[in-house]
C-alpha cells in the first residue's frame, strides 16, 4: 500500500483531504530537510541532490505544497487560466498534478500595484499549479539557502525578521566606538534584472525545472511577453531566489575589509553589512572608503549578476545626520544612538489613517472602529521595540482630532458636550477614549464595548535579536527556537 492509500484510505478525494495528517507530513518533511542541511553543511552537494529529489517527489512535500497555495492570502487569485482550488476535491486531486515529468509552467498574469512613490510595481502571478509547484522546490531549497546565507541578512528568512535588521544596527551603531559612516544601499529593479544565466549556474535547484519558471513570459492585454531577466516579484519561490542571488556580499566584504596596517599600526576599517531584502547598509570609518573601495566592490559584485545600485537612493549619510532604514529613522544625537519612527513612514501610516476615516463618513462607529484597529495596531506593534513613545502619543493626539471632525461632521447641531458623551467614553485604567458599546450579534441581550486602539497604551519593548549563525532546519537549534516562540 502507498503512502496515498496508507493515510488516506477514504471512498472519494473530498474524504482523503480531510484526513490527511499534517503533523506527520509535516515531521517527514521536516526530517528530509534536516538531511538537506548536514549534507550542504558537509558539502556533499550529490547527496543534496539526491535528497531534494526525494523531497520533491514526496507525498508528504507534494500535499503541504498544496496546502500553502491554498492557506494563504492569495488563495482566491488565479492565474492565466483562472482556476482556483477551492474545494476539498480538487486540493486532493492536485496533489497528484505536481509532477515533473512533463510539467510546463504557463505564462504569469502581470499585475500593478502603487508604489509609496506613485509609480507602479510590476506583480507576475503564477498558476495555481505552477505556484504548489514552486513552493514544492522551495521546501528542497531553503535548507541550502538558509546553510549558506549571509549572517546579517534578515528579509524572507524564516525565523526572522524586521526587527532583527534593525536590532543588528543598534549593535552595529550604538557604541561611542562605532563607526560613523553609513552607506544606504538600494538594488535597481532587483527581481526584474537578475541574470538568469547567473541563477541557471549558481542556484542549487533543478535546473529544468528553474529554466522553465525564468522562461515561462507573462501575459498582459491578452499579449505573451517574454521574459529575458528576473524573476517575477508574486512567485512563492522568487525572493529565495534573490537571497541566493545576493547572498555572500557580506563574506567578501569582511574578507576584503579586515584590517589596515597603516604606518605600522593595524586599524579596523569598521565595515558591518546588515541587509534586509534588496535594501542594505555597509558602515565604515570613513566617507572615503566608503565611496572609493567599498562602493565600487558592490557595484563589481551586483555587476556579475545582472544588477545596478540605484544612484537615485543610495547615498553615504553621517550617523549624526541619520538615515531611514525600514521604515525607521536613525540618527545619533549627542553621541546616543536613537531609532525612531521616521517621517516618510508616519506620513504613510496617518495618510492611511486619514483616508480610512473619510471613507466612512456615514457609517456606524463600531465599524469605523473596525477599519481602524487592524491599521493602528500593526503599525504600533511594528514600531513597538524602537523609541517610539513620543510618537505613539503625538499619534494618539493627531487621531484624536481626526475623529472630533468626523464626529461634528455627524451632528452639526449638537454641541461638543453632547458629542463627547456620545462618541467618547470612559473606561477603568486609561483615559476617555473612543468607543462604543453594541450589542452582541449571536445573542442580542448581551453587549460589549468597542474601542480604538490606543497606540500610546501599547509598552515599548526591547527586542532581543536572533542569533546570527541560528538555523531553523538544524535540529541542534530546534530548542532555541521553540524558546523565541514562547517569548514572543
């Protein structure tokens, strides 16, 4: 009996899905990509191969890639064929589908979004197939990725993320000692530019299969394009791939960058690389090394793979004048580092604030609270590890305002006592705040009290940085992690 009949021994495929055990899927695959590590950890690259093979042609792979593709948020957003696996029958069936022998990738549907800076940003969106086919590879591929990764490189990593970036430069920075130089580092269209002959010579995937994907074209105003360069920006596989493609920049920096013996003396050039992404800082000693050794280096190093630094954003800032990194400004005023929120991304998130509050004008306070909360709570928790308490209250003052105007909008000719009773209420432990109370919709003899977050009320927390030479796939690290999470 295979493995399909042995865990799925029900009449029809709606059946077999539902009892599939993810557990033991889960701990199979798990213990497939411990092998995939040791061997890359030894360098046995035959043995890799071999056990991503294995992996790939999995049951246990197969359905957990099936699994992703239809779990996550874009789970209702088709492909070019417009199929969608919604039902429990056709998840099971399409297990099966992910072969690859005879597999060919359709065209992705290109897309645009807005960017912060008006322009828009190109989206290629895969198949269904083609996306449980890509996440399939990833599960075989992110243990070599995450083996042989740059330490200081945080973004679509597991296990890690913007708060480590930002972390790594505090510890970088903060010192009276530190360096004082910062360089910003920004890729120019990094995932629509990468060489795919780079990637066909360097990645350690199938080479078919990866061929196929960089190949495949996408489809816009019912017109095939084909693609020469990159890979699309929406694949599940795609920013693994960047990583891999961007990954040991920070080795040949520290191995270029060591000491200097000048004059007899050996000084440290202070050259630390944190990356997050395709966006980067390289701090130095000096303005001039920056600009005459370390910049020309990345620009040989993202030449090779098909890459340009952005001239428009990259740029050698002081520490004392500050620079904005993800979202948060840091600057070191009177010789204290401080992280802050930064203007760009306040402006962002009040934006964002403002527009949801005009958009519902007419509507019930509950449901404003409703749109509201996800927005102020994420940006809080976002920013909730950094020097933020000034911020969170100048927030909580500005969306107070906000919501006097939308509240007098309401009722012209009420006065402010009336509106204030209306709209603001007082609750144990913390000031007025707004809120309502509305009943509840499974039992309506019973109410409760709906309230805006209150971004000033959320505790700044030091956040405590995972540990660079860490890996998830590694079982000897498996505690440490487990820990992270009950921290978290």
């Amino acid at each position: 009996m295979n493995v399909e009949q042995s865990m799925c021994a029900a009449s029809g495929p709606e059946s077999q899905w539902e009892q599939i055990d993810w557990s033991q899927c889960e701990q199979k695959v798990r213990r497939l990509q411990a092998r995939i590590f040791k061997a890359t950890q030894e360098g046995r690259h035959g043995k890799v191969k071999a056990l991503q093979w294995l992996l790939t042609h999995s049951f246990y792979g197969r359905a957990l890639a099936v699994k992703r593709v239809t779990h996550n948020q874009g789970k209702n957003t088709p492909g070019v064929d417009g199929a969608i696996w919604r039902t429990p029958a056709s998840r099971y069936k399409a297990i099966g589908t992910l072969r690859r022998r005879g597999y060919f990738p359709l065209p992705l549907r290109r897309v645009y979004i807005p960017k912060s800076n008006g322009k828009l940003r190109p989206l290629g969106i895969p198949t269904m197939k083609d996306r449980a086919m890509q996440a399939l590879y990833l599960l075989a591929l992110l243990p070599v990725a995450e083996t042989t990764a740059d330490p200081n490189s945080y973004g679509f990593r597991p296990k890690r993320s913007t708060a480590d970036a930002i972390e790594q430069c505090f510890t970088v920075l903060a010192r009276k000692i530190s360096p004082p130089w910062v360089l910003e580092g920004d890729i120019r269209g990094c995932f629509d530019n990468i060489s795919h002959a780079w990637m066909l010579d360097h990645i350690p995937s199938d080479k078919e299969v990866l061929r196929k994907w960089l190949k495949a074209g996408y489809m816009e105003n019912r017109a095939l394009f084909p693609t020469e360069a990159g890979t699309p920006q929406g694949g599940i596989i795609s920013p693994t791939l960047a990583n891999l493609t961007l990954d040991g920049l920070e080795r040949l920096l520290k191995k270029t960058f060591r000491r200097r013996e000048i004059r007899g003396k050996r000084y440290n050039l202070m050259v630390n690389f944190v990356r997050y992404a395709d966006d980067f800082i390289i701090t130095g000693c000096s303005k001039e090394l920056l600009e005459n050794e370390v910049k020309p280096l990345v620009e040989r190093f993202m030449l090779e793979r098909g890459l340009q630094l952005s001239p428009e954003k990259t740029c050698i800032t002081h520490i004392e004048q500050g620079f904005d990194f993800l979202g948060q400004n840091l600057r070191k005023y009177g010789g204290k580092l401080l992280i802050k929120p930064s203007k760009k991304n306040l402006h962002a998130f009040m934006e964002k604030v403002r527009g949801e509050i005009r958009s519902n004008r007419a509507t019930k306070q509950e449901h404003l609270i409703g749109q509201l909360n996800p927005v102020i709570r994420g940006w809080a928790y976002y920013h909730r590890h950094i020097e933020a308490g000034s911020t969170f209250w100048k927030v909580k003052n500005d969306l107070w305002h906000l919501l006097w105007r939308w509240a007098k909008r309401r009722h012209p000719n009420k006065n402010s006592a009336w509106i204030v009773n209306r709209y603001w209420h007082w609750s144990a432990g913390c000031s007025w705040c707004f809120a309502t109370v509305t009943a509840s919709n499974a039992q309506r003899s019973r109410s409760y009290e709906v309230r805006l977050v209150n971004p000033s009320d959320i505790p700044i927390k030091r956040y405590v940085k995972v540990k660079s030479d860490a890996n998830p796939f590694d079982p000897h690290w498996r505690a440490y992690f487990e820990s992270r999470k009950r921290f978290r």
